[in-house]
C-alpha cells in the first residue's frame, strides 16, 4: 500500500478515535493510553502562570529565558516556569508520555520532528488550529512549509519553533590548502573528490564528519541518499534495500572506510568541526550558534547538494505542542505565549542567537534581521535554501524507533564495516514487521 504521510495520519487519527492501540513506551512516544485525574475542569480562577517543558535546542536556555523576560514584561498576570525537561528530544518525549498517565502535565512541550506524530494520532495534543481565533493568532505568518509540517488532515497539532536543516559547513583555510574553490559541493560525488584532495593536503585533519547515531546520523544522510535516487521509503513502500538505496549505503561505507576513506563518524560533530579536526561536516542550523562563538577560523556554510533538483536537504528540528488535557483557558493562554515567542521580532532575535530558522515569513521584514544576514551570511544559507528541502520519508518520522534503528544500522556499515546487503535486509524486516504489527492494521 502506497500513501502519502498525511493521509496516512488521518486515517491513523480516525482509527484511534474508535480504539485506543496500546503500544509500550520503548516502541514509540505518546503511546500511554492511560489517564490521570481529569485537569480539563475549569475552576474559574484566572491562569496565572505557564509550564514550559523544554530540553532548551542548540543550548538556548538563556535564550528562552529572555524571551520569557519579554512575555513577562507585557504580560505580567502570567509568569512562565521553565523546566528542563531533558538534555535531548528523547528524553523530553519519554518524560512527557510518563506525565500523561497523571495529572502533573506541563502546558507547553517541546516535540521533535520524529515524535509529536504517536503523541498526534494518540489523542494526546491539543490541534493548536482549533485555538487560533480565541487566541488572536495569525498562522499564515508561519513559514508555509514549517507550519504545514505538523498538518494531520485539516487540523495542525504544533507552532513551529526550533526548526532547523542540515548545511553543509566547510573551514575555508583547510579548503585554500587543498586548492578548492570557495563553495560547497555540487554533487555527493564531488565531495568524494575533494575528500581525498583535503587528505592529501592535510594528513592530520579528517576531510569530513558525520553525525552519530544517537545524533541525527538518519536525518542528515537522507540528503544524500535522495540525491542518488533512494530513499528509506516512498509512501509506505519500503525502500531500504532498493538498488539505488544500496549503493548509497555502499558510498557511505566506502566514504567511512578507516583506510582509504575520507570521512568518519564523529563522538560530537560540532566540537570536532569547531576545534578543526576535520574540514567539514553536515550539521544542523542550529550548531550555527556555537561554532561562531567557538570557531577560530573562518568557515562557510552551503546548502546541501541537490543534482535532481527534488530536493536534497530534510527539515527538522521542534515545534511548541499544548497537551490536550488541559481546561482550555489554559490552552489559549499556551498558544498565546507560544505565539508571542515566535513573533517577527521574537523568531528573528532567536535565529540570531541560536542558528534555527526564523519560522515566521514576516521575520524577513525585521530591520536587525535584514542587517544580521547582510553581516553574517552563513545564516542566511538556511533561508535560502528553504526552497530546497523536501518532506522527510514516512519510515523515519512515523514508524516508531525507526530513527535509532536506521542510524544504527548505518553506523554498523560505517565502523563495524558488516555487509551492506545483510545489515540493510535486516533493518527492512524490523521495519516491515513493525508496520505490519503497529501501524498497518490501523489504516
């Protein structure tokens, strides 16, 4: 069966609304069928104060403190409690799906990419588009494309808020060294060339890194794997052991070969790139922050090859969910608050700041926005390359686990250098099992 991801997740919702799927918390997020004490009473007295779970994107609590500071400021009748709420996506989802089986759920939550779906389909988000109105929010300043990626038939389940796409970053001194021209690669093949040129020119430095497995390898090798004509899936057709698919795993591996290789798996990416001890790496927008700071050479960003022109780059990154167990004088507030953070001004000084995209179009207008891409291109890379990204393939974001489990099969090309076909044949049996079990019968 052939779907595309949206209707996919409508008829999941249609399913869920007659019958409650019990899942356990290591399958996937937001699966607690269970509920505490009913929270959704309204007492009558006024909310005077927000919870705001977050894991804090790209070490932003600072950040997030000052937008805060701004709410507060103009909003004085509701203070906002900020909770860290995990070090990573992971552990802000499992923390949340444990609270959905009391009564002690935050009012706003910080959900990745590859988890406010299960929470979505399982009834346990507030469709932020049935607030709208009350709350005075215009959702067509979103960016089209950020807001419509949390879209389950006519509702939308989150505000864009930490979003983010993997760039291609480059230190332009190791590039002058090996005689490159100053720009990214065209092509994942051109980059193949000029890996082995960076090794020659510097023996000591590692031409280019990728991502671990615990962190973001899946997304950011889905780039290239669409540029040379594979994908995880199309639809819900498997697509992990499709020719093409295989000799992208297949230039992987070669790439990471500890021998005659020119690239590597990174403990952590971003310290490795900024210390220079490779060239290059594709990292996320929201690194963009730290290697500034951190960076003592000059480097440039680039967006990631797309030869076919259907887009070589996925989004990602967190929007801002409500739960849906709430009375609603606290939901309005909550997406009040949300829409207030992620304002013109608000979204732009958070991009400046952190290295996330601006998610509002409006953003483009700002004064300090405009002057900040003219000062600081290497922002204004994501930005542009907007126009370049491409929906991210089902069995990634909805099939739960898949993200660990495609990650980790690359990683087991990668340095444990096991066969591509076995490892890939493999993985397509867990992910076909876990379809046929947990999602298909839903459909």
């Amino acid at each position: 069966m052939t779907m595309n991801r949206r209707s996919f997740l409508s008829g999941m919702a249609l399913a869920l609304a007659g019958a409650a799927a019990t899942t356990t918390l290591s399958g996937c997020a937001g699966t607690s069928t269970m509920r505490g004490a009913d929270n959704t009473a309204d007492d009558g007295s006024p909310v005077t104060s927000l919870t705001w779970w977050s894991n804090h994107p790209g070490s932003s609590k600072d950040y997030e403190l000052e937008l805060i500071r701004r709410w507060e400021e103009k909003r004085p009748d509701i203070r906002i409690n900020l909770v860290d709420a995990g070090k990573n996506y992971a552990e802000v989802a499992n923390k949340f799906n444990a609270a959905l089986t009391g009564a002690d759920v935050p009012d706003i939550v910080v959900l990745s990419d590859v988890w406010w779906y299960n929470f979505a389909i399982n009834n346990q988000l507030t469709p932020v588009s049935d607030l709208v109105n009350q709350a005075g929010i215009d959702p067509s300043t979103y960016v089209t494309s950020l807001y419509e990626d949390y879209r389950i038939g006519q509702d939308y389940y989150a505000f864009p808020f930490a979003r983010s796409t993997p760039l291609f970053y480059y230190n332009k001194q190791s590039w002058a060294q090996a005689g490159l021209p100053e720009r990214g690669p065209q092509t994942w093949e051109e980059m193949s060339q000029w890996g082995e040129q960076l090794r020659a020119a510097n023996s000591e430095q590692r031409p280019f890194g990728w991502y671990n497995a615990a962190h973001n390898l899946s997304w950011t090798f889905a780039g290239p794997l669409w540029t040379m004509g594979g994908a995880y899936s199309q639809g819900w057709d498997l697509r992990l052991t499709s020719p093409e698919t295989l000799d992208a795993v297949r230039w992987f591996q070669r790439s990471t070969d500890p021998q005659s290789g020119w690239a590597y798996i990174a403990t952590d990416l971003a310290v490795d790139f900024s210390a220079g001890r490779c060239a290059s790496g594709m990292l996320s927008t929201g690194d963009l922050s730290g290697i500034s700071k951190q960076a003592k050479f000059e480097y440039g960003t680039a967006a990631l090859p797309n030869p076919l022109g259907q887009g070589g780059c996925p989004t990602g990154g967190a929007g801002l969910a409500i739960p849906r167990n709430l009375p609603e004088k606290r939901k309005i507030a909550a997406a009040q608050f949300i829409d207030f953070i992620t304002n013109k001004e608000n979204t732009a000084y958070w991009s400046r700041n952190v290295g996330y995209m601006p998610v509002r179009s409006t953003a483009v207008d700002d004064p300090e926005q405009q002057k900040f891409m003219e000062e600081n291109p290497n922002f204004r890379t994501a930005v542009d390359q907007l126009a370049h990204t491409r929906p991210q393939d089902n069995v990634r974001v909805a099939l739960p686990g898949a993200d660990p489990r495609i990650g980790g099969s690359l990683e087991m090309v990668a340095t444990g250098r096991k066969d591509v076909e076995s490892v890939m044949n493999n993985l397509n049996n867990i992910m076909s099992r876990i379809y046929e079990n947990q999602v298909q019968p839903l459909i």
